[in-house]
C-alpha cells in the first residue's frame, strides 16, 4: 500500500481512538438534578438479547431533573431498585453514553437553582 494510505488510516485510528477515550472519560459530563417520584417508575424487561443495552438494571425513571443553572430537561435513568421516594439526586449525564451514574444528595447540597425548584423537606 502506499503511504499516503496508510498515513490516513493511522489518522482515522488515532482520531476515533481520541474520541473513545474522551467519551468514555466523563470530561464532558453534565449534572442534572433530580427528586425521586415512584409514580414515575417503570419495571424494565429483558429482551432476551445477547446485548442488553439497558445495562441489565430492571428498573427505569424517566424525571424532570434541572442542571446547575435550573434550566429542565427529562432524564431517564435506570436503578438495580427502587428508590427511596422524595429523594434528592444528582444524575452524570454524558453525550452519547446518556446517564452513566446517579448519587442521592441532601437538599442542601443542591445547587441554589435547583433549591428553588423544589420545597425543602420538613
């Protein structure tokens, strides 16, 4: 092959290598901000496949979650179980990939914005 060829081949490599290693790293994650509502909670069934791209958790929330700034988007997430109802979470969110992690917070830990989103508890 000439080298013209495979230089080019060794870019396309060393590019998509790049963005793998970006993607996977969490360096352009987003947190989002969530409460647990149960009512919104849906038991996620296999589909018998080989690949599961569910991630093999059997439950499911799709929340009205807020970044940082109190800007609302839907997330959907899933869980090994049920979560505690009214809980605070905070949802890493990566392009591509979707929600990689949630974490329960206290309200107080919220940031400011979203504080303003919800009632603090009593």
């Amino acid at each position: 092959m000439p080298k013209k060829v495979l230089g080019g081949i060794a870019v396309v490599v060393l590019v998509a290598a790049c963005a793998c290693i970006f993607l996977s790293s969490g360096s352009s994650s987003t947190y989002y901000y969530a409460q647990i509502d149960n009512s919104k909670l849906e038991q996620v069934e296999s589909r018998g496949g080989v690949i599961d791209f569910g991630g093999g958790l059997p439950y499911a929330y799709t929340l009205c979650s807020y970044d940082e700034n109190g800007n609302e988007k839907d997330i959907r997430f899933g869980a090994s179980r049920e979560l505690k109802e009214g809980a605070f979470v905070r949802l890493t969110v990566v392009p591509i990939r979707g929600t990689v992690a949630w974490e329960e917070l206290q309200y107080g830990a919220l940031p400011t914005a979203v504080q303003e989103k919800y009632a603090p508890p009593q």
